[in-house]
C-alpha cells in the first residue's frame, strides 16, 4: 500500500528514525488538552505497551516528556511534523481534515467528513468512537473527575 498509519501513542520517540528511513514520510503530532489526554488513557485498558497510563501521575510525566520531545523535533525538523489540536478538530472539522490533508499532498474528499460510515474494519481502542461523528461531549469529560486530578494536575503543571 502507498499509504498506511500507525496511531500508536509511542511512536513521537521514534520521529528521528522515522525521519531517516522514511523521508517522506508525513508526521501528524495529534494534540489534546494534556488533562484530557491523561485520563483518556488512563481509563482505557490498553493490551499491551502502555504501562505508562496505569497510573495517574505516570501518565502525566509521560506526556510532559512527549511534549519536551515534540518541541525538540520542531526545533531541529522543521515542517516534518504538523500539529493538530483534538479541541480545534471538534469545533472545525472541515478545516483540520483540509489542513491534514494538503500537509500530507492528498486530495479532499467528502468521505473525510463522514468517516463514521466506512465499513472498514478498526481494530484499535477507537473501534467504536469511529463510528461514530465527532462529539463535544469527550472535550472536558474529565472535568467530572477533577477534583480526583490533584496528582496529576501537579505534574502537568509546566505543560498546563
């Protein structure tokens, strides 16, 4: 195939390497308010390869050093990689999904809208979230749990 992705959480370690044996390769960093992103992962039991998100404030230093990382691939890859904001996907799908796609020399097409009603199979922890349309619900979930987020909240400080 011409074209795969691979949406694993880890592979922001590897943009150098990806960079190297892949040089035209596109690189999508996809952001989320780091609170969200946090307990996102950590209320989903992953298979394997994610030990990070077991515990609360784990999860938010692994993010800080992702975030740490990703300025550094900015600095000394410039344009490899473009950074998308969850929050900006849900308020203008439209514009992400064009801006997403002349990054990656592709083609708008209607379906990129509507990606809900592919048939193909998902087999990711987002199986079923692709299903169906984008939601605000999900943007502040989290702020159900807030006053549970202390630990967390005291890591991710530098990046709040």
């Amino acid at each position: 195939s011409p074209f795969f992705i691979d949406k694993m959480p880890n592979n922001f370690r590897h943009i150098g390497l990806i960079r190297l044996i892949l040089p035209n390769a596109k690189i999508i960093d996809a952001r989320r308010h780091p609170i969200a992103c946090c307990f996102s992962g950590f209320k989903q039991l992953f298979a394997e390869g994610q030990e990070f998100t077991y515990n609360i404030a784990d999860a938010g230093q692994y993010y800080r050093d992702y975030v740490e990382l990703m300025d550094h691939w900015d600095r000394v890859l410039p344009e490899f990689v473009l950074q998308v904001h969850h929050e900006d996907v849900v308020v203008d799908l439209e514009k992400e999904v064009r801006r997403m796609l002349d990054f990656c020399g592709l083609p708008f097409e209607d379906a990129c809208l509507e990606f809900y009603k592919s048939a193909r199979p998902v087999n990711t922890a987002s199986a079923e979230q692709v299903r169906e349309p984008i939601y605000r619900s999900a943007v502040e979930f989290w702020r159900h749990y807030e006053g549970h987020l202390d630990s967390l909240c005291e890591v991710l400080e530098p990046v709040l």
